[in-house]
C-alpha cells in the first residue's frame, strides 16, 4: 500500500523528555515495520546526550545554535552525516535545535 504525504505542524507539538537531562525531543515521524524516524532535537546549554551508536547510520542538519561532537563544533547551518555503525555522545555548551534522519533505531552504550 502506497504511503500518502503527511505535513506536521512541528510548533503545535509538545517538547517530550528524553533519558538524557537537557534534552528533549518533538516526533515528526516514525514507520515501525523500519525503525526509520525524523526527529526534533533541543538541547538545554550545558545538556549532553547518552552515548549511543547508530547501526543504519545517522544524518543532522544544526537548525539554532551549536552542538559538539566528535571533537568538533558544528554551527547552524551544518548539515552531519554519520555512516552506518557510528557512535558519540553529542553535547551542547550553549544550546541547540537540530533536525536529526534516522534510517533505523540507535543503540545506547552505557
């Protein structure tokens, strides 16, 4: 059966707590039978995410603010691709919002 289109009002949705302290997260979709998912991301400044691996993979695109990781700091307007197996813990000095495609679920590492 053929998917049809779907437009999320991503403002009218509620921010939804995560594991990790400062950061919080908006579903824009998900499809079970994959695990494929497209998610908002804030993180509160100062916040970090858990560890976590991303066996399909992993691409961001940095909406506000900047987020580190892998030793690196990406700015708005960054677009990060991260391949199959991937993992880091993803942290942010002074707060950030970022638009995250996951081709599959992640793993945590703790």
């Amino acid at each position: 059966m053929a998917k049809t289109s779907e437009f999320i009002d991503a403002k009218s949705l509620d921010w939804r707590e995560t594991p990790s302290r400062g950061v919080h997260w908006k579903k824009l979709s998900y499809d079970r039978e994959t695990g494929r998912s497209a998610v908002l991301i804030k993180f509160e400044p100062g916040a970090a995410y858990a560890a976590h691996r991303h066996p399909a993979g992993e691409e961001y695109y940095v909406l506000e603010g900047s987020l580190e990781d892998g030793g690196r700091t990406y700015g708005a307007g960054t677009y990060v691709y991260h391949p199959p197996g991937s993992a880091h813990s993803p942290s942010s000095k002074k707060g950030c919002v970022l638009f995250i495609s996951l081709p599959g679920p992640i793993e945590p590492l703790s």
